[in-house]
C-alpha cells in the first residue's frame, strides 16, 4: 500500500537547497536572451533596424533576404599564435563566434534595402512598400 501513495522528494537538505539553486539559475540563463541586440524604429516612410554587433569586421556580417525574411549573420574566428626560436608554443588560443537573427520584412520594398556599419553599430534602412491601389476603369454595355 505504501507503494502507491505519491510523494514528493523534500528539499530539507541545506546543501541540496544551494546545489539546486546553482543547477537551475545557470540552466535558464542563457535561453532567453537573444543572439545580439536591435531597436527598430519606424521612421515616417521607412523602418531604421540598428544592430549592436560589437567586435565584428565588415566582411564578417552577411545580409540575405529569402522569401520575405531577412537574416542577419555575423560569424568571426581569431587564431592568436606565439611561439618561441625553436618553434614551439608558448601560447595559442583560438576564438570563434557566430550569431544569427532573422526578421519578418513583410510590407518592405527589399530592393530599395541599405546597409552601413560603423563603430559596431549595423544600421538597415528598410524602406516601406507603396501600397498598390487597384485601378478602376469603366467598362462599356455593347
């Protein structure tokens, strides 16, 4: 009969208490923070999208738009080598980062789309698609 009954497994262990705090505070820290940050604004007859993509070169960012959605990629790698007169190292580390978003670009003329980086900062000037109003037109009873 004591088989059956459900219970709980009790937290009245003091270290259980810390190791259990620990284990669920680094667990859910990095889920929800996004890969990079951005603020959008809209700007009368276009949208500004500012990405903060610090420590980045130029040619590490790729822009591609596919089927109405942007995506933004910025991959970068560092080898750092020193080694001393017989060749042998004294120091070598390796970095790598790669960081990806995508947006929904819906109602935006995507040929009309700029980009400038400066000082970390990716700016897109994502212009808003003119409305096409459907012509209307007599037509003649013969």
């Amino acid at each position: 009969m004591f088989g059956m009954l459900p219970f709980e497994r009790s937290e009245d262990n003091v270290f259980d208490t810390f190791d259990n705090f620990a284990r669920n505070f680094f667990r859910s820290s990095n889920t929800s923070l996004p890969a990079f940050r951005t603020d959008i604004r809209d700007a009368g007859d276009k949208f500004i999208l500012e990405a903060e993509l610090p420590g980045f070169d130029k040619g590490d960012i790729k822009l591609d738009v596919k089927d109405g959605i942007l995506t933004i990629t910025a991959e970068h790698s560092e080898n750092q080598d020193q080694k001393d007169d017989k060749g042998t190292y004294i120091r070598r580390e390796r970095r790598y980062g790669s960081f990806s978003r995508s947006f929904d670009i819906t109602g935006i003329n995507e040929a009309g789309i700029t980009a400038a980086y400066n000082n970390g900062i990716l700016e897109l000037n994502l212009p808003k698609a003119v409305p096409v109003v459907p012509e209307s037109r007599r037509i003649a009873i013969d």
